[in-house]
C-alpha cells in the first residue's frame, strides 16, 4: 500500500524545504515588518518544525544507500562553508557571528559520527564501549560548535542511525520518533506523517538544487532583514 500512495524521497526533500523557508522567514523577516504578531510567529516557527527530523531521517537515509560517503561529506562541508554568512545574516542579523554554526555543520558531524559508529559496530563490551565514546565525543563537538540544534541535533542523527541499523519497521520509527523529537519540541511530531508514507524510493532528484536552496534563501532573508533593520 505504502509503495504505491507513499511518497519518495524527493517529495520529502520538498516538504522540508518549504518548512524550513517558512521557519528561517519567521525568525529573521518577519520580526522587522510592520504589524508583527507573536501568534503568527509561533504558528511559523511551529511549521519549521517539521524540517530537521525529515533533514535527520534522509542523512541517514542517505548514509546507508550511497556508494560515496566521502564525497557526500565533502558537499556538506562545501555548502556549510557557503552558507555560514548568510546564515548569520538571517539569523543572527550579523555578517561574522562565531556563536552559531548553520545546519549543514550539525548534518556533517553527524556523516563524520555514524562513519566512525559503523567502524566500531558490533555488541561486543569493546565495541559498546566505542561506539559510546565516539557518541559522547560528537555530542560535545555539536554543543562546543554551536552547531545548529547543537548536541540535541547530533543526538536526533544518532537515534535515526540506529533506528535505521537494527532494521525497525518503518512504522516503529515514525511512533518512536515522534515520541523522541515531540519531547523536544511538539510540533516536530507532525514531521513523522510525511516519513512514516516514505516509499523507499529516491523519485525525481535535483540533489544541488536541495543543496543550493539554503544559503540562496539565507542570503535573500539576511539582506531584507539588514535592510529593514
């Protein structure tokens, strides 16, 4: 049923793009615009919560499926690298802001924590023992960055590894995972509909287009708030 009415991972991508513009609009644009309503803004920022579990479940999604690793590190490092002035533009109201790393620096230490998980992977003490230590160290790594969503975000990636390692249905990760991120924030729960109607299946790719609609609509927001301001 799920492989025929479901929907791919393309249309994943999209549900999360368009939460997250919606979120980054509340918290940097729509603040400096005549009549602001706080009630608007939570409503908007409770929309772009639906963005980050989707962001998670597909990193990992992709973890596991793609042949090269390495280069897709080095396309979140590339556009973290690109997208940090616009970010801080947008978030932040500041060109240089060292306190707050965009979302692309959190989704890179979560690659670089499950490539050294799936090293050490297995029960044993020894093994158990790594794979802690390796958490533990990108837990600290994810607050002492200041990455976006900081340690919690690492933490989310790690919960999807896992998940995703030890084979749960997919309807287990949807309850599971609504359950874990709606202790965090309570609209996130609403992300796991869309996730839980995942197919499996890649549909109609423009991957740089994903890649490349962060920093563009960063940029756009954080010279309109600049102005505004």
């Amino acid at each position: 049923m799920r492989e025929r009415f479901g929907i791919s991972a393309a249309v994943l991508k999209w549900i999360a793009v368009v939460s997250m513009v919606i979120d980054h609009f509340a918290c940097s644009v729509y603040p400096c615009l005549n009549g602001y309503d706080i009630e608007i803004y939570r409503i908007l920022r409770g929309i772009g919560r639906i963005a980050f579990p989707i962001y998670c479940y597909l990193l990992v999604e992709g973890f596991f499926l793609t042949k090269h690793v390495w280069r897709y590190l080095r396309n979140l490092l590339l556009f973290a690298a690109v997208s940090e002035i616009p970010f801080n533009m947008a978030v932040f109201g500041h060109v240089f802001y060292p306190q707050g790393q965009n979302v692309y620096c959190a989704l890179a230490l979560g690659i670089c924590a499950m490539m050294l998980l799936k090293r050490v992977d297995g029960f044993r003490v020894w093994q158990l023992l790594a794979q802690a230590a390796v958490i533990a160290v990108f837990l600290f790594l994810g607050e002492v960055l200041e990455v976006d969503y900081h340690w919690k975000g690492i933490a989310f990636i790690v919960f999807f590894y896992y998940l995703r390692k030890l084979r749960f249905r997919q309807e287990v990760t949807a309850v599971v995972g609504a359950v874990a991120f709606g202790i965090y924030e309570w609209e996130a729960v609403f992300a796991f509909l869309p996730l839980y109607l995942y197919n499996g299946k890649r549909g109609r790719q423009a991957k740089y287009v994903f890649y490349a609609i962060y920093p563009l609509h960063l940029l756009l927001f954080g010279v309109l708030r600049l102005w505004l301001s």
